[in-house]
C-alpha cells in the first residue's frame, strides 16, 4: 500500500517552488500561469527543479534574480 502523505522532503520542494513562482508573478508584473510557462519555456523551472534546496535557503530576491537571469540567457525578454 502506497502512502498518501508527501515526505517532509517532498512537501518542502513543492511549498518553495510554489511560493517563488508566485513571487516571480508579483515580481515581473505576471500572472501566476504566466510566470509558470515563462520559467517552463526558458529553462527557470528545470533550474528550479535542479537547485531548489540552495535557492530557499537565501533571500528570495536573489532567488528571483537568479531565475529572471537564467530565464534571460535562455531566450527571456522580461
């Protein structure tokens, strides 16, 4: 039988990713789907994904400044 519950693991990566998409939203003047398909389209979710326990423990600012960037070296124009 398979649990239901989501590690704390798990649960921790799905709340930060969560929150900073959200913040880039806010941030870039997005709407929060249209936060999403940027960082999809031009790499910031896969980076997320990749460095997402490095990424919450800082500043959120440098968290979006590090998205917004990989997005702009990616083909990103906001």
């Amino acid at each position: 039988m398979t649990s239901k519950v989501l590690n704390k693991a798990t649960s921790d990566k799905v709340s930060f990713i969560t929150f900073i998409i959200i913040e880039f939203a806010e941030a870039f003047k997005m709407k929060k789907q249209e936060a999403y398909l940027y960082l999809k389209k031009y790499g910031g979710l896969d980076f997320l994904f990749k460095h997402w326990w490095a990424l919450h423990t800082d500043d959120k600012y440098f968290a979006l400044k590090d998205l917004y960037a990989v997005c702009l070296e990616n083909g990103g124009k906001r």
